[in-house]
C-alpha cells in the first residue's frame, strides 16, 4: 500500500494504468498548474498495489487480517492530511472515499468503482441536523446504497431502476427532497431482499466493515462476467493472473448544488474525427459515475453550455488540455468533478479514437508543437492494427431502417436482436449480433466486450459513457439516439416494460441479418452479402512505413534517412484528405471541378515522384 505522494508512477504493473496516472498527476498537479493552485487540484488518496489482489486470491477471496489493519492504518494518514474523519458523527463533512479498480491495462468500466464509503444513518442524521443541505446528504446517501448493492452484492441496476419507476421519480439530480427518504428506504429493503453468499445482508452500518466488504467487492469484480469478457476482447488476452490494484480517493462531491457544483467527461478531442474541438458531456448536481456508467436518467449538457454557465470552469478545463496534452503527447480522456467551483481531476487516460481521428488528430498535435513525429508515427503505426470494417465504396443496393448519432466510423453486419439477453445468447451459439438496447440507463456491460456483438445502437445513450469508449476500442459501429426512419418510436412501454414497436418498420427484421454503419450513421438491411472491408487495405497506402520504406529504395529514395522520410510523408499527410474528396468526385463523374484545380492537384503531387 501507497500513497499517491509516495509512489512511483513507472510502476504501472503494481499500481494500475490508471492508479498510476493519478499518481503522475498529483505529484505534478502543483508544477504544472502553480498559477492556479486554488483553482485544479486532484483529489489525495493510497493505492492498493496488484500485490493485495495476489494476497486477496491466495487466501480465498478475503482480505487477510494485517491487510485490513494496514488499510485503517492508511486511512488515518489520509484522515490526517485532509482534515477530515472517517466516520465523523460531529454533524462535519466527513472523510468519504470512493473506492476504485484499476488494472496495468486499460479496460473502460470493466472493473468496480464504488462512491461515498463511509456513511451510515448516524452520519446522515448528525449531518441534517448540523444544517447541512438536506438534497445534498440524502442524494449522496441513496448513491451510496446503490452503488454497495451493485458491486457488492452483484444487485442488478435494473432492480434499482423500477424503484424509481415505482416511486415516480424525475430526473437525476431534481428528485423531490421529500421522496428521498422514501427512496432510502426502498433501496435499504432491496438489499436486505437480496443477500450475498459472502456478505452480511444488506448495507453495512459498521463502517470499517463497509470500507472492507467494498475493497473486496471491487477486488471480485476481476472475476466477474464483465471484467473476463473484457479481459478475453483483448489482442493479446490479458491473463487472468494479472489481478487489479484499488485506488482509494477521498471524495469530492459535484452533487453539491445546483450552481456552483457539477461532475462531467471531457475528451480533448473528437474520437471519431480527431477535430480540435473539445467533446464535453455534464451535469450540475450530480455525481460523475452516472455519466460514465451511461446509467444517468438527466438531459446531459454539452460543451457550448458549460462555457455560457460555467465560463470559468470551461477555461480551466482548456488549460488542463494545452497542458496534459503536452505533457502525454497524444489527445486525453478526462473525468473530473466540480466542488464549490474548484475542477478536480478525478482521472486522466488515452483517448480512445478511430483510426482516421488518430491519424489526423496525432499530426495536429506535430503542428501544435505538443509531440514529435516519430512519436506520433509510432501510435499511428499501432492503430494501423486496429481492425476496422467499412462498407465497400461501390455498395449501394439497401433500405434504411433507422438513423442515429455515430459515436465510431467502422460498420458491420450480424443478427439483429432486442436485448442484451437475447443478443448475448445468440452470440454465445456463434452468431455475429447487432443489439438493440432494450432498456434505458443501462443493462449488462459485457455485450460490448463480447467479440460475437458486432455492433450496439440504442435510443438513448452518451458519447463519453464505458460503452462507447470499449465500442471505439473494439471498432464496433456504435449509434446512439436512434429512430426509426418512419418516425415510429422503436420501444414503446407496456405496464413498465419496455417492447419494440410493432408498428415500426424495424420490428419486421429482428432475427434477421442487416448492417450498422457509422460513417452515414445508419441501420440498413441488404440481401447482399459481400458488402464488407478491411478498411486496414485503405490504411495502407499512407500510414505503413515499412512498405513506404520498400517502395522508396524500389524508386530512388533509399539515400534518404528515416527522419527525411517521416517529414516528406507528413508533407503528403497535409495533402491526402484533398486527393481522396477529388477522387471522390470523379468517381461520380461530377462535371463542376474546376481544371486549374485538377491540374494544381497534379503538380503538387509530381513534386513528390522522382525524377
């Protein structure tokens, strides 16, 4: 056990991808913001190396007695450094942790991450009557409930969603104050109804207990269906051998209040396009593992409006980018909270993009002077073995059978099925599946991970949530807001179930084969059957340097050196998007291009052939 002052951010494989990220960020977060120091901050916190898991496994899926004596130990040095007591009943704000996995490789929402360890009634009561905000402590509460049945006790979140179906609830950060005791109550009898093998029934008031049973739950998640199903998905297969660290974090809370709190996703730039622009998604009054999670029942807010609400938030945010970037090299994948308008970084990882966003995005970041070319030649190179299917050019003989929002590029083909459940058993027999969602807010994460599920669109659904994170890792076509081109609602609710429409156009083609595509963003239907690409084929006539390499020496470049190679290729980069949108066109035949503009094309693609 460490904590974050103390350990070494080169030790990924006993810290974790993402313990060690934090690490690096808060051992540097005062260097590299030293004008803002009141303004960004992350969050303190010890980490539980890959170590603890081996000692967790060997000793039969518990935590052996010193271990637990150690943890406590850490937690009071934490206690010391941030001013705050765990299990403070004062009526004070005590120390609240979140607990989190994280494995040396990265795999989005695989693993268990637990908020707000460290409340119980008496807490709740002494905070109330202290005159703390009474949404604020109970919101807080009911999270925490929430969040110990589902990763503790393995309780679905579709049990806690038809709670709030039940209780009429609105949206996520608006419930009325005076439900939410209700709510309490409702989720205390949900896990009291659904006792684990392993745990004491229900939420655990003794709060060491709490914080132990957490660390465990986390600790099993490794093993869990999601986690194995993601670990598989993986070229090369993480071993299952290589276990996972903790992470325990004190928390900040953006579920504050309406104004001056908010929790949110920001990539640094488009994943499926790579353009300079950031892509933020939050939320006021909320906490950020429901925009993650893609389990959020509330209109998120984009970028545009944090910059019109929260100005001084958005600009920090755009500092946090010119420097992160520059210090990673490569665009970032952020999670962050906002407390009292304090921006907290909550974690820092690689964007997952597309091909084509890697590409142009990475030769931006040469332009921008924030990375070289040879490193940028490198993770080029590495998502050039990202396999990525695309619709063949000359394909055109289909029907379209509904529109959506494309988070990825790539296409693919499969069965289509209604439900995570239908889809997994048809992919678990062998079939290439495209699922449609059947429940909002979330069902299983492991369709995503499946290698059978080629690709998900559902009627809601965010950009930044796991899901479409592992969705554009994978290349797997990913639609979100879909509807059906006749304007019929695809899922419709009987007696608070969700079925498919059967007056829309799409409920004829369940169990049949169609394609999604996300460059036109689009579920269509062919009785073609050779409609597929590698667009890796595509990839090579500009990004395969080794070929590059052959061909040169074949035509006279071979006295050039490898810098002098990536520097011409990169000049060719500059010119490639105008030759493929003129090829294009001529491959239609349009008769409007300009001569002089064919013919300066031309010289400036001479100037590149030897003589």
């Amino acid at each position: 056990m460490v904590p974050f002052a103390h350990a070494d951010p080169a030790q990924v494989g006993k810290l974790g991808a993402k313990g060690a990220k934090l690490v690096e960020d808060f051992q540097h977060v005062r260097e590299v913001f030293s004008d803002l120091q009141d303004g960004i901050a992350v969050p303190d916190g010890f980490i539980l190396t890959t170590d603890i898991w081996r000692q967790y496994h060997e000793n039969g899926d518990r935590l052996p007695a010193e271990v637990v004596t150690h943890i406590l130990e850490e937690l009071q040095a934490l206690e010391e450094r941030t001013g705050r007591r765990f299990g403070d009943v004062s009526g004070r704000v005590p120390l609240v942790v979140a607990v989190r996995g994280g494995a040396p490789v990265s795999l989005p929402g695989a693993i268990g991450t637990v908020l707000n360890v460290g409340l119980n009634d008496d807490i709740v009561d002494k905070m109330l009557a202290a005159g703390e905000d009474r949404r604020f402590v109970l919101s807080t509460y009911v999270n925490a409930i929430r969040i110990y049945g589902e990763v503790v006790l393995d309780i679905p979140y579709q049990y806690f969603y038809e709670v709030i179906q039940k209780l009429g609830l609105g949206e996520e950060g608006s419930y009325p104050v005076e439900k939410l005791n209700d709510l309490i109550v409702a989720y205390r009898s949900l896990l009291d109804a659904n006792p684990h093998p392993r745990f004491h029934g229900g939420f655990e008031m003794d709060l060491p207990r709490q914080l132990t049973n957490v660390i465990e739950g986390v600790l099993a998640s490794w093993m869990a269906p999601t986690a194995m199903e993601a670990r598989r998905s993986r070229q090369p297969k993480v071993p299952d051998d290589m276990g996972t660290a903790i992470i325990v974090q004190s928390m900040v809370f953006g579920n504050r209040d309406e104004y001056n709190s908010l929790s949110g996703v920001f990539f640094t730039r488009n994943q499926r396009t790579g353009a300079n622009e950031p892509v933020i998604e939050w939320a006021p009054r909320i906490q950020c593992d429901k925009i993650v999670s893609g389990k959020i029942r509330k209109q998120l807010r984009q970028a545009a409006d944090l910059e019109n609400g929260f100005p001084d938030i958005y600009q920090r945010l755009l500092l946090a980018k010119e420097r992160f970037e520059a210090r990673a090299k490569r665009p970032l994948d952020m999670e962050f909270t906002v407390e009292h308008r304090k921006l907290y970084i909550l974690q820092r990882r690689p964007l997952r993009m597309t091909f084509n966003a890697t590409v142009r995005s990475m030769w931006d970041l040469v332009d921008e002077g924030k990375t070289n070319i040879q490193i940028a030649s490198l993770i080029i190179n590495t998502a050039l073995e990202q396999p990525e299917k695309v619709l063949r050019d000359a394909f055109t003989d289909y029907q379209v059978l509904a529109r959506g929002e494309p988070i990825t590029d790539s296409a693919d083909t499969g069965i289509l099925a209604f439900g995570t459940e239908d889809a997994l058993d048809l992919a678990r027999e062998g079939h290439d599946v495209i699922l449609l969602r059947r429940r909002p807010y979330g069902e299983t994460d492991v369709a995503v991970n499946h290698p059978r599920i080629r690709g998900i669109i559902r009627c809601d659904g965010n950009t930044t949530g796991h899901e479409a994170v592992s969705a554009v890792a994978y290349s797997k076509p990913y639609l979100i807001n879909v509807r059906s081109v006749d304007d019929e609602p695809l899922i419709i609710w009987t007696d608070e179930d969700p079925r498919l429409n059967p007056a829309s156009q799409l409920a004829g083609f369940v169990g049949k084969s169609v394609f999604v595509d996300g460059e036109r963003g689009i579920l269509g239907f062919t009785e073609a059957t050779d409609i597929l690409e590698d667009r890796k084929f595509r990839k090579k006539q500009y990004v395969d340097w080794e070929y590059l390499w052959e061909q040169f020496s074949v035509i006279g470049y071979e006295s050039l050196e490898y810098r002098e190679l990536l520097d011409l290729h990169y000049q060719w980069e500059l010119e490639l998007e105008h030759y493929q949108q003129l090829e294009k066109q001529l491959r239609k035949e349009e008769p409007h291009i300009p001569r002089d503009q064919l013919i300066t094309a031309m010289a400036t693609y001479l100037t590149y052939v030897p003589r």
